[in-house]
C-alpha cells in the first residue's frame, strides 16, 4: 500500500511536535509537509527545532529535512493535521478544506459548528457521515473533521460505557490537568511551581458543551444532543503530562459496582479494526486505589488508552471514579491522528 | 497577665514544629515543655531539631534550650497541645486528661467519641459544654478536645455560613492537597514530584462523617448530626502547603450568588472575642478567577484565613467554589493553638 | 524626620512588585510614585496588578491606590528605583540621572561604566566617591548608582570576608539559579519542572567580570580591578526564589577551616550603621552539613543575608564551600533598596 | 543460543525494578529468579509489586509470575544481578560469588577492593583480569564485578577520550542529582520539593575515589592510579530522574575546543563489540547552548548514552562543560546489565 502523504500545519508548536513525532515510522501515513506562521519558514524543520524541540533527544530524520512551508493550502499532500492555534486556525482550516485537503484538526474552532464531525473514534465514528451535510453546505471540495478538547475527550470515554449500559443523567467532574496543555510557553514557571491554579479559560465551558455533542445521536438532520447536566470545575497542577479527573456520574439505571467496571473493561468498539493508534482496550481499569497517575499511566498503550480507578459508591451521585490521559497524545496529537486514520480507513481520502 | 505553661506532644514532627513556632512571642501562652518519642527525649530541642527544623532557618531561642521529654504526663504546664500520631495519641492524650491535663489534639483518635468537641470557634464553639459530659463519664480531672481533619476545617469553615444562612443539603468536594499534610518523611519524592496521587488514605471518610458533627446542634444529650449528604474525592498534589477544594455545594433555600458572596464575606462569628490567632475575617473572598492559589493565599491572616473564590452557578447542584486554607496552620497547629484559645477564654485552663 | 519619597521605575515586573513591598512601612522612605510602560499607566497600581501581584494575599494599601505613571523624568520624588528591563532601563535611567534624580538601578545597562558605582554596601560604599567623576563627565544634576547582578552579590558578600582577611587569587562557581531570576514571565514551565536547563544567557559573563569592579580599590581615577581568575557555570533549577552557589577559592595565604569560618562570621561591616535594610550579620555560616537550603534560608534576615555552610578543604583549589541567597530580595530588589538607603545616610539625597 | 538465567537480588527496589524491565525482551539474558529481602519473599512478583512497581503501566508478564525468593545462594540461574543495599550486600554478594554464582554489582561494599573489577566497559574492559587474582585470595567459584556509583559513572565516561588523547591532571565537578538516585523512599517530598539539597552522604568521596581505580593502568599486580586531583561538590535536586554535572578539566596536553569536542565524538571503544545494552556512540556531544538536560536527553540511547553539551574554555583550569546521565539506567541498573554482557561476551559465564 502507498502511504498517504501528510500535512502539519502548526508543525513548531507542542502538539504539531507530538504529532510530528507520532508520525515517524508510521504504517500509512507519510510526513511530506511541515507548515507553520511565516517566522519558522523557509527554514529546515531541524534547524528550526534547534532549540524547541521537547519530545525526546532529537528530531525524527524524515521530518528534520523538510522544509518548513507557510500555511497556504499549496502543500504536496492529501490531508492536513491541524495543531494551529485558535487565534488562526479557523480561516486556515477553511481555505484548506476549500482548496480539496482533508482537514483532522485539533483546533477548536469549528468543533460544535453542526455540520463538522467532533470525533472520538470509539465513540461516534458514524459522525462521519455530517461531511455529506458540510460539503453540500460550504461547496468544499475536501472537509474538515474535528477532535474534542483534551480533557473532554478523556471524560467521554471514561462515560461511553456507562451511556451506552446504563444511561447517564448528571455527571460532576473536577480536572487537575497538566502544564503541557497550556501549550508553549504556555504558563510561567513562577505560577506553576509549587501551587495550583484553580482556573482554565474556556475549560469548563467545553467540558459541559462538546460532550453533549460527542454522545448525540446522528442523523441527516444533524446531531440530537442527550439530556445530560454536567457541571466541570477545571485546575492546573504542576504536572508536565497527563490529566487526572475525579467523576462522579448518575446512571439511569441501577448498576452494581462490578457491573460498572465490566463496562469499562468491555469497551472494545474498535477491536479489529485495525487503526494503527487506536489503543485496545482504550480503557484499561486499575485495581489499585492508588492509581491511575501521570508518571505511571499517562503512556498506558503508547499514551492513547485512558486509565480508570478507584470507582466507588457517590453519596451524592451514584458512583465516582478518577480517569487520566495523556493530553498531548490521547488529548491532541493522537487524537487527531486517530482521526486521520478512521477517515482512510474510511475511505475519505480515496480520490 | 501570667501567661498559661503549655507542653507540646510530639513537638519534633511537622505540626509539633509548627506549633512551636505559633507559640514564640504568643500574647497568652508560654512553650514550657517539649515531649517527644524516646527517641528524642534528653536532648535539648534545639540539638534535637538540628537538621529537622523545618519552620525557617532557626529554631525559636526560648523552644531550642527546652529539654526533650516523653510524653509522660508529669509536665509542667497545664496545657497539652497534642501533634502526636494517631498511632500513639490516643492513649497519651487520655492519661494526660486523667492525670488533669487540659489537652487539645490535633490526632483523630479521640474526634468522634459523643462526649469530646469537635472545635472550630467559628463555628461550634458551644460543643464545650461536651466537656462536662465527658469529665463525668470518665472521671478525669482534666478534659479532651480536638480539631478536625485538615481538609474538613477549611471545607468547614467555607460551608458555615451557608449552612446557617441557607441550610445546605449536598456537598462535592475534590480535594488537591498539599504533601505538608501527609507529615514527615511522608510522601516520598519520586512518587509526588510531576505527579497526582488519587488517593489519601481515610481521608474521604474523614471529610464525610467529620463535618457532621461540627455543625451539629449541641445539648446535654450530646450533638445532633444535620441531614447533609458530602461525597469527597481526595488528591495529593505536588504542592508543599496548602490544600485546594473544589466544593459544590446544594443549598436548603435558594440564593442569588450576590447573597452568597455576601454570607462568606460577612462571616465573622469571633469578631471582637481576642484570641489571639483567630483571623478576622476568617473566610476572605477573592474576586480574580484565578484565585485562590497556595502560592498566594497560603499565608493570608498570618495562615488562618480560608480564602475563597470563584463562585459561580453549578448545574447539578447550586454553587460551586474553590476553598483555600494553609495545612499545617489553620489545618493543625493554629487549630488546635485556636481551640486551647477558646478554652483559655473561656475559663477552662482556670484553677 | 520627614521620609524621602521614592518613585519605582518597572513597579509592575516582578522585581518591581518586591521592591513596592519592600517600601511598604519603611521607616525612611515613603513610595510616592509607581511607574511602568505605557500599557499598564494611567490605571490604579492596585488595579493593574490584580491578577499579577505576586508578593502575597494584597497589593499593600499604599501602593494600590496610586496611579501608575510613565516612565518619564516628571515623577514626584526625590529617588528612583529601577527595576526595568535590560531593553529599556539605559535611556530612562539617563534621562532622570539628568533631570536630577538619584537613580538606583537593578538593571545591568550601566553596572560596567567606569564612573558608575556598582554597589554592595557591606563591600565597598567608598566607590560612592565615582558619583562625583560620574557628574563632571555627564553634566547630569543627578545620578547613577547600581546593583550588581544576583548571583554576583551573593558571591561577593561570601567572599568579601576572605578577599580581606587571606586575599582570593582564583574561583570557580557553579550556581543553581531560581525561576524568579528570570523575571516574569520568565522560563516556561514545561521547560522548568522537573528539570535542570544548563544555560543562563549573560550570567556567566557577568559573575566572571563584575566581581573585579566590585572588589576593587576605587581613587579619583577610577577603579582599579584586582587579579582574581574566576570561572562560573550557571545553571536553571526548579526553585521558585533562592540562589544555591557551590564556590571553591585559591587563598593567597594560608588559612585553617576555622580561621575561614570566624571570617565569614566576624564579617559586620555596616554594624551599628543603621541602615534599615542592612542585615547583621549579612552572611550566616551554618553548622549543619545539609545547609543552606533555599527553602529553609531564602528568608534570612528577611531575605537579606546571604547564608553559607559545608566549608571543606578543595584538593584543587583550597577551600569549597555553599553559599545561598535571596535573588529576589538581597539579589535584587532589597539591593537596590539598601543602595537607596546607603545614598541617604551618607547624604546624597540632601537638597 | 540458549539464553542465559539471571537472577536479580534486590529485585524489589527502584534499581532492581529497572533491572527487572530491562531483562524484559533481552536478547542474551533470561530472567529467572527475583530475590528480595525476607517481608517480601513468597509471594508472587507481580503481587509483591502492585502498589510499588514505578517502571511504567505494569510489570512484564514474565517477571509477574516469579515467586519471590530469599537472598540465599540456592537460586536457578548462572549470574546475579545484584541491586542490594549497601547495609547488606556485602555479605549477600560474597555468599553468592563462594557458591559459585557470577556476581554483577551495584552495591557499592566490593568496589574498592583491590581485586575487584570496577567495571566500565567502555573504559576498562581489561579490569576483569582482577578476577583471576580475586579467585585465587578468596578460593571462590564464583566472582564479583562492581559498577561504579551513578555520578562516577558519567563523569568517568566523559573524561575516558580526555584522559586518553590529552591526558588529565585536575577535575573539577558540581552535581545536581536526581531524585531517583537515592532510592526509594528516599528523599522526602516536603524536603525535596522547590529547593536543593547541598549534600548527599558519602558521594563526593565516591566521587574523588572511583576514577582514580577507573582509569587506572591494571596489571597482575593489580590497578595503578594516575594522578589526577578531584573535587567535587554533590547536590541533590528536585528532579526525577537524570543527573546533570558541570565539569571542570585540566588537560596535561594542550588541545583546542574541536579536538576536544571530536574527542568526545569519535569515542566509541565498543563499536562492533555487540554488546547488546552498551550505546554507541557511548557519548552524544550536543551543539545548543541549552543541552543537555535531564527532560530532554536522560533516555538517550534507550538511558545509556552519556550527553555532553556547553564545552568552552575555563579561566581557572582548561575546558569546562556540562555531562548528564540517567542515573537510574547508565548509573545503575543499565551498567550492571552491561558489566553482565561484558563477562558473558568474553566468556566468564561458561561453565
């Protein structure tokens, strides 16, 4: 099989790193195109790393070569990973779809847009089917699809098992998640160090927004949203990688304990299919009560699967539990790799 | 005025050390005996602290040339502030009652008995009246009195005002507590740093059944618990000191967030009464999002206060807010200095 | 005495803050005026800083009621002090030098010019004397004076004793340099946590060239640097405040380790001088072989005195030892402050 | 080939954890046996290890299903990796090495016997002639080779292509060491957290001492030491993992800074050798001025490679530069392992 030729756009930034580096050595995909904002251009990707790169001793080879372009949709590949940051992202996402390219971004600016699939592969790949709705919308020739927030994305598929068992009425959820979120630079070390910031922009509100949208059930007509109250307090905590969760949820249905975390561990929706990122199981539940955490599961399943522990009874809710994910990966890189790789197989990227 | 000889119960752990340091220069009280483990007993404190103090870069002058003791009740003083472990306290603590000590202990062992308060003078400083209960059932000449857990003060304190203004019926809580809280050596340092620990072990029993008592009604028959439902989740955070809570909290009576601000910001039950420690006011309420934080607040009214902030609207219960109090202070050894206070105050410590 | 009043040049950097707190119930100086760049002028000083105070729980009262100003030579006060950046402290400093202020600066611009006194009270306040050469050259009605760089003055206060008593003829330092060194925002915190970065850009030039200036002996023809080789490696570690400095020494005499060690402590040269900033002793040589610590020694003497331990032979050269101190404080803002004071007492702020 | 049994005494442990997952998958070596002090043996290794295994995710499945044995020279394999306490390896290893057992060391208690190989295999392989001497004092079957301790081996690995091209006549070296490095438990969180630890027991003797039998000339008479003056100053900080030095050198042979680089580079006394643990090269010399650190360049080469980075002229002495190694692999886990291949390759494991 050829391997489809691949795009980064926002390719010097954390998540354009990790994807670039997720790329490397990939079964499917090639690495053809590495675009960032007009400073880092014209460079090598090497030499434009020098100093910036943050995942690991060095530049993979294939990438170190390239050189870096301008975001303009003239690049020699079939589809684009989007790491841009939101201040851009919309308009560049657009021109590419425009001019023909398969866009899997990372961005949130088009997430909750009705036409766009906000993905999770184990969750809604049948989201898919909005790219009809959204050609036909906007006459674009390629399309753009979506991944969710970081932290949403853990939580949903912590809830997946749950919704789809036993119904889910009210979930309550407070993050300590991790300075690599932020980006680059991101927070100062000054307020990190030593001290937690009890206060994410914008975090809260996708946490009780696009969760509703991933679990909606499709249609030609859009996306119907279930009646799910959810309320998120968000944090961050001095920790390099990994979001921790504490979730309490109400079930619709009675369910015992043993029978919530047979749902957990069941949640295979991917088996098979043979997504070189997808994590199987995506969930891996824990028995120790003192896990998960960052520095031991945050690369659960090469940073993709997410890790469960500690369910218990709520007295106020019916059960409550913590899950962690490694936000650069599961929450963004490969995020949208995964993506990428439910559109080929897919047959999205077919011409 | 003749200051009150006090005797400190394990005066070379972390809260020992700490309430050491509140007692220098105190308006009321004199440090006249230090007790530790065998161990530690017959050297001079500040030999003992040499390479363990940890409060600053010395230790008190008038503490550094007590002689150690055990913890044997032939003190001179006639007060014991206990920060002996549970795995000890319990039966320390009872002959120094016996033997007719007044002593106030920040160990859990005793907190729950009927007959023995479970003080925050903010709060339910009438629960004295347990004392006399509690001299009959036992005999004891002296008397015992507690402070509660760490985390429950300052969720406590956060929570009594609404509790008398509005009535409250549920409360969430996750907790992201400091390491300080855990004692010395405590957590290790590969396991905290860059990391979350979901787990503290009892804690989330602690921070459930503790505040049942405090903001009980009191009356010769012991105290009557409210009809409150908490459900806590407890982390321990790379921090050193100060504990984060995240509450929500489900109120009685419906409020606007204008009244509730007000009802923090208005709560000063001990204004006027002179202890000495006691912070007015004891809860601060902060405007800025992105406050309160252990850097920052950690240290308001010389570590007393708890520092509230971001109120706001919680869909599933009422209210959500983030609370912030100093561990080792207003969490330990200023409680239980608070509490021997109170007693002071109120004639207790008399001859 | 009526106070002096004192405008803060960069007021809202963090250098700046800590100089504002500093000022707050100074028994000489009073702060009369707060100055920033035009971004932040105009707003109340308590305003601009609301979510960037970093010095504690408040804005001091004093300082937040006052407007913050440009940076320009029409300020209300007798003495600024200059906490700008490197970028733009040069010209500003001029141009209130030659509108007639007193400028102590913290900025490096101006440490290196040959009639600029670069100052450590303890040290050599004879270098005052350059004030005069300084005016004749400019024309200027006021003046100039320095502090020299963070890890310089931490250096020098520990080798000053020993330059005096035994002469210094080689060094080598390697520091391990706070976050709050690099100002605000300063070193990203994915770069920070659990990390070392090995590299500050300019330090070791300026450990290895101001120590001479400083060291030297001044007459009307300037400062003539003595022949000390010294050689520094400067390091980032994830300390929030506390610079640690492991420094060996070639004495030119003989000298035992307690002769070395009653150097250090007999070191009081502004004793019984009243400068209110001035710690006695300024360095504190500790026993314990675990100290200095930053967490425990930072704040000595308020922040003030450099504290030292670990004094042993060095088989390279002849003694190593640790010496640690406040950058933030005596490395910076309280530096500057304790110029401030000295041009005061020794008449340089008269009329 | 039939793989070699291994045993690992010490298997419970943080180094003996990281021998335990570098076993995983080992091309020459089987894991056999686990070994561990008397509480733990018994059980089953992965039950044993469930709330303390800190490699990652999970223990390998092979190791899992181990049974814990005692330290007692009864066990089923043909070599011991021993990752022991020093309070008790001494005795431990010699047990073994009487029985017969090839003894791989990275206890400190053998390493300065006299005819004790203190093995870098890169450096000097031809130490293990000590062995035939060694046999015929103690009358052993068996034998017993030492790493040295983690900071000595970075260093010496740094200096080999010096000491070897130039010639070495004084070092000079500041560390700042990881958490890790001292075990588990180890260094309290409260302690390590936000600050630096001037001292670390017993390692800058380790420090001076080591490379002096390291880089020594070995004869049937046993190891001759060069001349080389050594001091150092140890650190501990709050890092992980990875332990960052800052070198000082004085070369008895003029070179200039590109023949010293291109020592470093062209260092690669194992190439071809197929050691299947040594890295090649052995040393990786990086160009950025920010290079290397711990976050970035600790698990070079898999945590074998030694990164070197900052090389520039030093006023004191000749060269300084900046070393670091992952303390926990090519400092001790990773260098016993590889002392295991050394014999194996030159045949000292057959029977």
């Amino acid at each position: 099989m050829e391997k489809t030729k691949i795009g980064v756009l926002g390719a010097t930034g954390m998540v354009g790193q990790a994807i670039v580096q997720l790329l490397s050595g990939h079964p499917w995909f090639e690495l053809s195109e590495v675009a960032a904002s007009e400073r880092s251009a014209g460079q090598r990707y090497g030499e434009a790393m020098a100093s910036r790169w943050s995942m690991g001793p060095e530049v993979p080879d294939a990438a170190a070569g390239l050189t870096v372009k301008e975001c303009t949709p003239d690049l020699d590949c079939d589809l684009v990973l989007s790491a841009l940051d939101s201040s851009v992202a919309g308009g560049i996402e657009e021109r590419f779809a425009k001019a023909g390219y398969a866009v899997s971004s990372n961005a949130r600016n088009h997430r909750m847009e009705p036409d766009v699939p906000l993905l999770i592969p184990e969750i809604n790949s049948e989201h898919l089917q909005l790219i009809g709705a959204q050609r036909k919308r906007t006459g674009w020739k390629g399309f753009i699809v979506t991944d969710p927030n970081c932290s949403t994305i853990a939580m949903c598929l912590a809830l997946a098992p749950l919704a789809e068992r036993f119904g889910i009425e009210k979930v309550m959820v407070t993050t300590m998640q991790a300075l690599s979120g932020a980006g680059y630079p991101g927070v100062a070390s000054t307020d990190a160090l030593d001290n937690v910031i009890p206060f994410i922009s914008g975090e809260e509100e996708k946490m009780q927004s696009e969760p509703l949208k991933i679990l909606g059930k499709v249609s030609p007509a859009g996306v119907k949203e279930p009646r799910i109250e959810i309320s998120a307090q968000c944090n961050r905590v001095p920790v390099r990688n990994g979001h921790t969760e504490c979730i309490s949820v109400k079930l619709s249905k009675a369910a015992s304990e043993k029978e919530v975390i047979k749902a957990f561990r069941e949640f295979r929706p991917l088996k098979g299919n043979g997504l070189p990122s997808a994590p199987d199981p995506p969930l891996v539940y824990l028995d120790s009560d003192l896990r998960p955490q960052p520095r031991l599961d945050a690369w659960s399943y090469r940073g993709m699967a997410v890790s469960i522990g500690r369910l218990r009874r709520c007295s106020v809710l019916d059960y409550k539990f913590v899950a962690l994910s490694n936000n650069l990966i599961r929450g963004a890189a490969g995020a949208a790799l995964l993506n990428a790789e439910l559109l080929k197989s897919r047959g999205y990227l077919d011409h």
